[in-house]
C-alpha cells in the first residue's frame, strides 16, 4: 500500500462529514468499455498529485497565476497552499499560509486570488468578512479589506460575513459578495491601491450573493449571481447602482457559479451552474438565453445513470473559445471525473475521461494552452492532469451562439 493510499484509508476514518462519507446511490455506466473508450476521444491520467493536510481538509478554492506557473489552494480550515507548477505538469510545494488562528466559529476560505499579472501577491478572502493581501516573497499580510461602518455616508448595515469575492482585471477593485442580512443583500467594493472602502451596491440582489465575476479584460464589467436566481451585470465606473445595473437575467433557479465566456462573433457570454447542476448560458448584453442543460442532460452525456448522484464541478474555455464542462459523480469516493463539450444548443458531446480520481472534486482550473486541468476537492488533494496521448481538445463546432428567448423577470 502507499502513502497515498494509507492516507485516503485514514482521511475516511476522521469525522468531519463529507459527502464522501454518505453511502453510495446505485449508479453504473449507460455502455460498455469499448464504447465509452470510443466515446471519450481523450484520455487523461494524473500528472502529480499532492495532499494539503493529514486532516480532512476541504479544498473549496484554487486559482493560478497568469502564466500558470503557480497554484494556491485554499481550504475548509482557511489555510493556503501555494505550489510552483512545473513545465511538466509536476507539484513542488512553495509555501503555506497557515490557517487564521482564532477565525468566527464555521469560518472557511471563501476565495484565493493573484492579485495581479505576478505570482506574488495573493488575495484570500474568508467567510468571516475580511480579505487578506499577502506578498509570498515575505511573511505576514500586507494589507486587509473589511467592512467599515461611515454612519457618515449613509451606508446601510452589513453582515461581517463573505460569500465570495474577486478583484478585476487590472488589480485595483475588490468586489465581495454577502448574505442577505436584515433584508438586504451587498456588494462591496474596495480601492487595492488605496486601502479603502469604495462603497457597495445593495439594492440588485434579494437573496445571497454565491458568485462575483469580473470580465477578464474589461476592468469596470461585473457579473453577479445570487440564490434568488437573479444574474446581475454591472459597469462599475458608475457609483449610482441604478446606473451601473446594465441588465438582469432570471434563470429561474438559485446560481452557483458563473463564468465568462466569447461565442464566434466576439460578444461576451455569461454562462451559470446552478445549485441543482442545471447549465444555463446567456448572452451578456441581451440577456437572451443561450443554451440550457438539465442536470440529468449532463449525467446522460456523461454516460451515467443516476442523475441524483450526479455533480457539476465547471465550465471551462478551450484555446478556440470552445466550451467543455467538468462533472463527476460520489461513487466511490468521486472516482468518476469526466469532460463533455458543448457543441450547440441541443447538443453535448463526451469529451474525456480522467481514470483514477481519487475524491469528490470541489474546484478545477484548466490552462488551455498546455490542456492541463488542475482539480482539488473533499480529500484535500490537489491533482494535476495530462492528457495520456496525443490529442487535440480543441472543438471549433464547441463554441456558444444560438439565441433563445429572454429571461427578464424576477424569479418569484
């Protein structure tokens, strides 16, 4: 037995509930060996493989630099690892952020984030309210965002709790999601340069804020989503909320996580994985629905059975602006990971199949340009995968452009 797997043996035994821990639902693939060899065209095999803690440790945050040169992953217990990722897909452990020593009582990592083009400096937000800048060339945080009453400015009252949050494109705005609390919902903003609190939204949202998306080179285009099942997108050069509210989708469900992506024309797509693993994408200035897959859709593509054993892990772009979407299911410990590409409306091809996974996947990072997927989730195991052969993920017929109809209603 390995090390590896004398840990996975140990990791069962702890008590932390997980939804490794519930027992398996009957589920078996939709075809045999052969077809689903055929079916999934690529092959992936772990690269290198590193575990964060001798604990049962979620990972619930991972981000990567701008080079993909270097990983942080964040935990349930609010400590971060930071690894250089090699050329070759190999982990070399860089440091560790250790854990906040006396953090509210249920706080967890709520986020990790390069600040800028560099590896060095690194945002990690938690859930009792504050995000922390750290330069990892020394030790200690260098600087703190957290909500500040200003009675003052006339701010309404804000929860010391987080639920996300991320900084935008060129590194100089923080925006951070809540809970609802006393009957509103806030976005919060911060100056990184200056060390200050620029002021929030709290008018768009009804519900918890689950997702803050910052267009990835537009710095003042926001997208925000929320349990309420609303979709905000915001131009954040303007301070009014009114103002800066550019258009609302309902997609008449409680959003998860959103992305951003490009169709064949350019135009910008937000797409949404819902907390019932629905796919729902959408055109950002239109609002205009794109596609729209069901979770039992997913499980079908991905050549499974049972949908209530189904998980929708992320929506991820290849190097031709092509779409595939990362699931799995609980069985065994997570040890079913596959790819599916969205290639129209109606359609989702099988794309590849990761063997060997070793937990529930939570978090998944791909570098398009080497096809390299990095996941990390309920075992505290970060996994860096290579393609076991030669390939090409590359899909041009991948790509999201089918108008459907509108959602502009509010979901209740």
């Amino acid at each position: 037995m390995t090390d590896f797997d004398k840990y996975l043996e140990e990791a069962i035994t702890t008590d932390l509930p997980s939804s490794e821990d519930e027992a398996d639902i009957e589920d078996e693939d939709t075809c045999g060996i052969k077809e689903l060899a055929a079916n999934f065209r690529l092959k992936y095999k772990t690269q290198d493989e590193s575990v964060v803690s001798l604990k049962r440790d979620y990972i619930l945050s991972l981000c990567a630099d701008q080079r993909f040169t270097r990983i942080a992953a964040g935990l349930s217990s609010t400590a971060i690892h930071i690894y250089d990722l090699q050329e070759d897909g190999g982990l070399k452990s860089l440091q560790e952020i250790p854990a906040k020593e006396k953090p509210l009582t249920g706080a967890v990592t709520c986020g990790v984030q390069f600040l800028d083009e560099g590896s060095d400096n690194l945002l990690v937000g938690t859930t009792d309210g504050v995000v922390r800048l750290f330069d990892l060339r020394t030790t200690g945080e260098q600087a703190r965002f957290e909500y500040q009453s200003d009675p003052a400015a006339q701010m309404p009252q804000v929860p010391k709790s987080l639920t996300c949050f991320e900084r935008n494109a060129n590194g100089r705005v923080i925006c951070c999601g809540t809970e609802q609390y006393l009957g509103l919902v806030h976005l919060l903003f911060f100056d990184v340069r200056e060390r200050k609190q620029l002021g929030c939204y709290h008018e768009s949202h009804e519900d918890d804020v689950t997702s803050v998306r910052f267009h990835d080179r537009n710095p003042d285009l926001l997208c925000t989503g929320g349990t309420d099942g609303l979709i905000n997108v915001f131009d954040i050069k303007q301070s009014d909320e009114e103002e800066a509210l550019q258009s609302t989708i309902n997609t008449e469900s409680s959003v998860h996580r959103l992305n951003w992506h490009r169709n064949v024309y350019d135009k910008d797509i937000i797409s949404c994985i819902t907390h019932t693993n629905d796919f729902k994408s959408y055109e950002c200035e239109e609002g205009d629905e794109v596609t729209s897959f069901e979770r039992s859709d997913v499980t079908a593509a991905i050549r499974r059975k049972n949908a209530g054993n189904f998980n929708l892990i992320n929506a991820h772009n290849l190097e031709d602006n092509g779409v595939f979407l990362l699931a799995g299911t609980n069985l065994n410990r997570g040890e079913i990971l596959r790819s599916v590409s969205v290639t129209s409306k109606e359609k989702l091809d099988p794309l590849a199949n990761f063997e060997g996974n070793k937990q529930i996947v939570r978090e998944s990072l791909f570098d398009a340009k080497r096809q390299l997927l990095v996941t990390g989730g309920e075992s505290g195991i970060v996994s860096v995968w290579t393609q076991d052969g030669t390939g090409n993920v590359g899909n041009s017929s991948g790509k999201l452009k089918t108008k459907i109809k509108s959602h502009k209603k509010t979901p209740y």
